[in-house]
C-alpha cells in the first residue's frame, strides 16, 4: 500500500530543480512502486508527482466506454500529453519543465506535500491559503471518522 504524507517547504534553483525529499522518498518501496516518477498535470492546476508503477496502474485502470466517446478522447489526449516520465539526479531533485511549471503557476518557493499515493508541488503561498480556506471542514471530517472509529471499537468489547 502507498500511504505518502507530510508537507516539505522548497526552493526551485536558478536551473528550474527541486529537491523531493529523502523523508517522502523514503516513503515509496522502489521495488513496488518504481524509482521513477511520472509528472501529472492533476486536478485544480496541481502538478503531481505518482510512483512509475503506481501510474502505469492508473494509466491502465482508466478503461473506454465510462463517458461519452469524445469527452475519453479529450481525457486520454490531455491526460497523456502532459504527464512525462522523470528521473531524480543523484541528490534527488526533479528539473521542472518549464511549460508545465508556467501552467501550474510554481513560483520559486513550493511546497511538496504527500497525498496518500502521490506528491503534489505547491505554491508555498497558494497551500497556506488552501490550508486556511479548508481547515474548518477538516476538522469536522477527523472528527467524525474518529467517531466512526471509536463507535465501531466499543461494539468489538
């Protein structure tokens, strides 16, 4: 299981790399998942970071005849256009493609944060903002999963 975590502060170096953490590295079981990544233009703008295998999975898992003809021709179209294989160098930074980077909006200061099976890169300012504008709704989700948790324990006694 990938289960990726934490939030990690970055600065993108005058050649456009960013270091991916050791403690998200870390993280990934190589022999599972891969030691490569696939950069992903995501949901909202996001670019995302997902393990080699674990997107090769995905890629597959995405099958033909759920939505209508065109809109799985545009989705796989744009979906494959603009995910690209990368490596880390030996100290572990990714090189930010420029034109990705100028579509996410990544300004020299980000944030990588792990989200369960991928890593997402962040403006350091536009998470704080997310943090801000979501983290009442948060609470109350970890409230009531504790909840659940604890109901679901004490019928077990």
């Amino acid at each position: 299981m990938l289960l990726l975590t934490g939030e990690y502060l970055h600065v993108v170096d005058n050649k456009s790399r960013v270091l991916i953490s050791n403690k998200l590295r870390s993280q990934i079981d190589v022999d599972e998942h891969g030691s490569n990544f696939y950069l992903v233009f995501g949901a909202n703008g996001i670019l995302c970071l997902y393990p080699e295998k674990y997107f090769e999975h995905i890629a597959l898992a995405v099958t033909p005849g759920t939505t209508a003809p065109d809109e799985a021709v545009a989705f796989e179209r744009i979906s494959f256009a603009l995910a690209s294989k990368v490596e880390l160098d030996s100290q572990g930074r990714l090189l930010l493609n420029e034109r990705l980077r100028k579509r996410a909006g990544l300004k020299d200061h980000i944030t990588l944060i792990g989200v369960r099976d991928h890593i997402e890169l962040w403006n350091s300012e536009s998470w704080e903002q997310y943090l801000s504008d979501n983290m009442v709704q948060y609470q109350k989700q970890v409230s009531q999963a504790r909840q659940i948790v604890l109901h679901e324990q004490s019928k077990q006694l």
